[in-house]
C-alpha cells in the first residue's frame, strides 16, 4: 500500500473490527491495544507503549487513534484532587505524551495522522 492510500474510516461509526477489517484487506497492517493509562509511571509507560507499537510495525507507525477518557460522576464543585489528576492525565497527559513518542515515525513515514476520539 502507497503512503497516504489508507481508508479514511472513522472507528466510531463503524467500530474497531469493521475498521480493521476495512484496513486489513487493502494490505495494511494494524494492531489494537488496550492500555492503562491511569498508569503510575506516567510518560515513561506512554512512551514504552509508543516503542512497543514500533516494534510490532518495524519502526513505521502511519497513525495513532486514541479512544480513552474517564468521566467520574462528579460536579466542578464537588470534584477533590485525586480525581482530578487522575483525569487530567488520562485524557489530556496520556494523548500528549503518546502523540510525542510516536510523532517522529510518523513524520520519518512521510505520512499519517493522529486521532483522537
């Protein structure tokens, strides 16, 4: 498959499986991981999981698709700081943090996108 040739198919409509199936059949590979990013280690276990993808890809990551948050039940008034943090750094350090560590294969690529849902 050329650069840039991948189907622009949108996993929330269609779902994983229909996704990758649409992928796969063109000739292109994909993988799915599920991960903790309420990890402890923070960056260091964002970017583990970025070099564990590159390996699987033999260094060429065309795309990341990040479909993680938390939502506690929680007001602004009554949220405490634990939760907090904890969903600071699932839905915002997490999608930073990975983007990073996969950002320079994308580009050495000469092709890709981040999504994130």
């Amino acid at each position: 498959m050329e650069p840039g040739q991948g189907p622009r198919e949108r996993c929330g409509r269609r779902g994983v499986a229909e996704t990758r199936s649409r992928y796969t059949c063109t000739g292109g590979r994909t993988e799915f991981v599920r991960a903790d990013l309420d990890d402890d280690d923070g960056a260091a276990a964002w970017r583990a999981l970025a070099q564990e993808a590159a390996r699987f890809f033999d260094g060429r990551i065309d795309g990341l698709i990040k479909n993680a948050g938390i939502y506690p039940r929680n007001t602004t008034v009554t949220v405490d700081e634990e939760t907090f943090d904890q969903v600071y750094g699932v839905d915002v350090q997490a999608p930073f943090f990975l983007t990073a560590a996969v950002a320079p294969a994308i580009v050495d690529a000469g092709v890709g996108a981040r999504v994130h849902l």
